[in-house]
C-alpha cells in the first residue's frame, strides 16, 4: 500500500532530497501536502511534477502568485500558517517530514502529533525549543518521531531493540565543520562563503553556519536529549572529520554499536520514510578497502563557544534552550546579511542567557513569548 505523505519545507535541502527519494519509490509514496516559503518557482515545479492535493506558502504575496499561475490546477494553494498547519494535518496523511528550517516548524509539528501523525523530523530547532512538551505530546498521542538528522537517525537505529535502560551513554559525532582547528583570532576574520563552504555536507545556509559554529552540534545534544529521554552526562560529542561513523551507542556491558556510511542524507530520510522497513536503493556503498583511517578528537569548545553555551542552555533547562534557539536564528540571518561578524553569534548568545528573565515554560504559549522577547532584545541590541 501507498503511504501518504506530507512535507513541509519541501523546497529546501532536505525536502527536495526527501522527494528524489520518493521519486526512486514511486510505487511506495503519494505526496499529499508540499510547502515552501520564497521560492515559488521550484514550489510549482514539484507542484506540478508530484500534484500534491494541498500547497502552502508561508508568504501570502508569493501565495496568491502561485495561485494565479497555477490557474486551474487542482492542487489547492493556502497562505500563511494556516497552510502548513492544514498540510500537516491532512486527513489522509499517515506521516509528516517536517523539512521547514527554524522554530515555525513547531506548531505545525504539535498540532500534526494531535491529529496522530507520525513525525519524520529533520526541524531539530522544533525539538530545541520546546522538547519536553514534543515528546509528551508524542507520547500521549502514541505517535512516533522518526529522526532524520544523521546522527539521531543512526542513534535509533542502533538503539531499535534495545530497552534504553541498557545504554549507558550516545557518541553523537561531529565533522568539526569547515574551521576545525581554527584559533579565536582567526575565527574573527573568517567571511560568509567561507562559512557556507562545509567539508562533507551540502546543506542548507542556516544550518551550514550552525556547522561552523559548532552550534548545530549543540543543537543536536539537546535534540537527543529529548528524543532518547537522556540525562546529560549520557550524552558526549567527538570530532570525526570523516564523516562515515554517523553516531555511536554504548550500552551498559560497555558494547559499542556504531551506524557507518557514505554522507548522503538521503539515507536516513529513506529510513525515516519507510521505517520500519528498509528499501533497497542506488545510493554510494562503503568501500572499507579505500577507507584509509577514522580519526577522532575532542570538540574544541574554548573556541567554539556555541557548543559549550548549548550544552550549559540544556543543562539550566526550562527556558534556556528556547533563548539559545531563538538568538541563534536571528544571529545566523543577520550574519547571512553580512550585518555582523561570525564572532559576533557566540558573543551575542552569551549575553542573552545571562539576560534571560525567564526561568520555567509551562506550555506552548509561554515558548511563543519567550520566543519573541528573545527576538527582540537581540534586534535591539544590535541595532543599537
Ligand atoms: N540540510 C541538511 O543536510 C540537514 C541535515 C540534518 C538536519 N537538517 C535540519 O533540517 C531542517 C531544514 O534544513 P535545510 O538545510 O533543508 O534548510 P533549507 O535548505 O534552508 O530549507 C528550508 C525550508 O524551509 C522553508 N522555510 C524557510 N523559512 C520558512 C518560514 N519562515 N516559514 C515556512 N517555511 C520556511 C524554505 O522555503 P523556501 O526555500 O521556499 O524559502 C525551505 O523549504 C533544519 O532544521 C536543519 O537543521 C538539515
């Protein structure tokens, strides 16, 4: 039987790559749901390509655009929020991949868990900003969260079996990013391309800077932290430049299970989309006689401050993580924009921590406020 799927944020890295691996499986998808947010001109393209029965643009303008030059088309174009949160909820979908970059994915996200879809989850910032209230929502709904993050990907599958009281602690490994080895002075004058320019992943531009920093690494800490119910300690991070092991479990008789292959991240969004099966495919097989070593070291977080200020944001709990998540959004585009420096992320998210008037979040609401005044105490920082 077909398995109806909806994605938001299909016209970025991992949605497209989400849709090559549908297009190798035609037999085993119907896209249902498609969205994007500036870039209409692939958005009808898939459109048209995969006649999903709803699109949405989170842009009104570019919305009523592609309507018109969709005419009589009988896919149904919506605008706004409203739109993806119809596309994630569509009756007839049985999973979401929420695919959209940035904390927008989370109400999308919690109001699909509530209509009891399954969650195919590349949008780890959903996760950083409001992860025990995600997960208890998941787990009152009986819903699964299906990792697509490589690392998180290869800790489930590593764990599939396993009871989790029987692991002792995850590696979670990291490229190091395009500045492994960089000094504080050097990172100070490093500029925009070559930020975007990662050694082993093609990505998107936030998450390619959130690389650089170090950040997107504690992002994922926090991320696995609520995905596999883990405690801190239970969680280290080690430096592979290699980028073949994905990530490791060692389980309490101190067995190590590891989930190794070629860095193409369509392989665990075949795995999340057909989870619990696997579906044989075309992509690079590992060639252990051409490997010619696995390196590792320990992250450098006296330079790489984000990782270590993730780390702490988790560490303090409540509202921390979503003041991280929030400054870090608005920094990276403000980067992106060339209006600050790349030193300018880790100082910025330093002093709005130590600002943080917030201490617990009780529910989504309060996330949405805290959210916000981040947002804003950042802006007017910098402006001024
Ligand atoms: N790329 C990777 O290899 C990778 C690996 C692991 C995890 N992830 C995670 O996956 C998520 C997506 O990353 P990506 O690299 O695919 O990002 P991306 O290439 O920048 O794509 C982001 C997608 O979200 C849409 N979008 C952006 N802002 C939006 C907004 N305000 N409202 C609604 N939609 C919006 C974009 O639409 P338009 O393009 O139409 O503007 C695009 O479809 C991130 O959370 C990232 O950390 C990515």
């Amino acid at each position: 039987m077909m398995k109806k799927i909806s994605i938001l944020g299909s016209t970025g890295s991992i949605g497209r790559q989400t849709l090559d691996v549908v297009r190798a499986n035609r037999e085993a998808f119907c896209i249902m749901g498609l969205s994007g947010n500036h870039n209409i001109d692939l958005l009808e393209a898939q459109i048209k390509e995969f006649q999903p029965k709803i699109a949405a643009v989170m842009d009104h303008e570019k919305a009523l655009e592609l309507s018109k030059r969709l005419g009589k088309c009988s896919t149904e174009v919506l605008a706004g929020m409203e739109g993806l949160i119809a596309i994630a909820t569509m009756e007839e979908i049985e999973l979401l991949m929420t695919a959209v970059v940035g904390m927008v994915g989370l109400l999308p996200t919690i109001k699909a868990i509530q209509s009891k879809k399954n969650i195919a989850l590349a949008n780890k910032e959903t996760l950083v900003t409001a992860g025990e209230i995600v997960m208890e929502e998941a787990r009152r709904n009986q819903v699964k969260i299906i990792p697509v993050d490589s690392e998180h990907s290869a800790i489930f599958q590593c764990l599939k079996g396993y009871n989790l009281k029987e692991v002792n602690r995850i590696i979670l490994t990291a490229s190091g990013g395009p500045f492994r080895g960089f000094q504080r002075n050097q990172l100070e004058k490093v500029t925009l391309e070559e930020t975007l320019k990662h050694p082993k992943w093609n990505m998107g531009k936030k998450i390619s800077v959130d690389s650089a920093t170090l950040m997107n690494k504690g992002l994922e800490v926090i991320e696995a932290k609520w995905l596999f119910d883990l405690e801190q300690h239970q969680i280290e991070v080690v430096v592979h430049p290699q980028s073949i092991i994905h990530s490791m479990v060692e389980f309490i008789d101190s067995s190590i299970l590891a989930q190794l292959g070629c860095p193409d991240m369509r392989v665990p969004i075949q795995f999340a989309l057909t989870y619990p099966n696997r579906v044989e495919n075309q992509l690079q097989r590992l060639n252990f006689s051409e490997l010619r070593e696995l390196t590792f070291e320990k992250p450098d977080m006296e330079n790489f401050t984000c990782l270590k200020l993730a780390i702490e944001a988790m560490n303090q709990g409540g509202s921390y993580p979503t003041v991280l998540n929030a400054a870090n959004e608005v920094l990276v585009d403000r980067f992106l924009q060339r209006k600050i420096g790349f030193m300018d992320i880790p100082n910025e998210i330093e002093s709005v921590l130590e600002n943080n008037p917030f201490k617990k979040v009780e529910d989504i609401n309060e996330i949405i406020v805290i959210d916000q005044w981040t947002r804003d105490f950042v802006n007017n920082r910098i402006s001024s």
